[in-house]
C-alpha cells in the first residue's frame, strides 16, 4: 500500500529486456536505501515493484508481461528516473491517498498550460477508465497522489505546485508522452455498481 507522495527519484542504471520480461535496476535517492529488504515493495512511477537484489543504494526489480503491457514502465532506457515511494507503514501519515500501485493504464497528454507557479497539465484517458475520473476527485499519476482540476470529453486536467514540479518526473513530461495513471479503486466499485443497477431496472 502507498500514499501517492513520492519520495524521490531514481535513475536507471540497468535494464535487461527478455520476452516478456525485464530486469530493472535503479539508484535509489540517498536514505531510501534504509531498512530495504529483498520483497519488500518499491513504486516507480506508482507501480509496485519487488525488490529482488539489493547492493547499497542499487535495487533490482523484475517486471513481467502484464506490467509491461499496462505500464510506460517497458519504455525505461538507463538514464531515465523514476518516481519513487516504499511502501506505507502503520504510523505513516497519510499525506495524500491510500494507492494499491496497481495501474489502471496509462494515460497521453495532450495539453500543458503554464502560469506563474503553476502548471495546468490535461490527459487523454483510455475510453474505459474515463467514468471514474470526477471534478475534485483524485487520480494517481506517475505514482503521485493528485486532486482533478477540471475535465473535459474524453479526459481531465491537473495543477501542479512547484513542489510537486520539482520532486517528481512530471515537470519534465511533454505533449504526447504516456503516463502512468491509478484511479482510486472506491470510486470504480461505486460507478459500476450503480450501473449495473441502473442497466438491471432499465
């Protein structure tokens, strides 16, 4: 389980593609190296990884043909960064919401608006995941918790804080690129109940 506050980034140092299948290795931000154990859970990009080797600041992680195919995660080339979070802990403050770090699928911006310490960024979203995005409502992206700013047909905006801008890879994303997005999954569960009621009494 996460929070949607991301930690840090991590660069790619290594990644190993196979048939339906990476080996991922990052360097992880000075001090999250902490008390990490092989199979604990790691978010890059707000999807949960297992630790599967360990070497000071190096983690190693495996992604399979599922991950692969829902994730922007098999577009990583060394160099790139990640956003990063551990796992929650009992105790943690919840700063932002409660995440799985399973992706619901990844969604393209189309639109980046810029203002004085702020930017508005808008994303096209798969067909199927845009009834449980809601205005004020939150979305995760890239990992990050985020609250929705504003929708439109077919998609919805964010604003971003410098803060955010600085600690995450969102700044940096462009037009057309493809990001990581989790609905929150009682939202999902509540829509589709209603329309199956609704589908029944109609």
């Amino acid at each position: 389980m996460f929070t949607g506050i991301v930690q840090g980034t991590a660069e790619v140092i290594a990644i190993d593609h196979d048939v339906q299948f990476s080996h991922l290795s990052v360097l992880l931000p000075e001090g999250l190296e902490t008390g990490l154990e092989i199979g604990a859970s790691v978010a890059h990009n707000g999807c949960c990884l297992t630790v599967t080797a360990r070497d000071g600041r190096r983690a190693e992680f495996d992604i399979i043909a599922q991950t692969l195919a829902m994730t922007n995660l098999g577009a990583l080339v060394v160099g790139d960064h990640v956003n990063i979070e551990r796992a929650a802990r009992f105790g943690d403050e919840i700063g932002g919401h409660l995440m799985s770090g399973h992706i619901s699928g990844q969604a393209v911006i189309e639109e980046i608006n810029d203002a004085e310490n702020n930017r508005r960024l808008w994303f096209k979203l798969p067909p199927e995941l845009v009834p449980f995005v809601m205005d004020k409502g939150f979305v995760g992206v890239e990992g990050a918790s985020l609250t929705v700013s504003g929708l439109r047909e077919g998609g919805f905006s964010v604003d971003l804080i410098p803060e955010t801008l600085s600690r995450t890879t969102i700044g940096k994303r462009r037009i057309g690129d493809s990001v990581n997005i989790e609905i929150d999954p009682q939202t999902q569960a509540i829509v589709t109940t209603v329309e199956r009621i609704l589908a029944r009494k109609g």
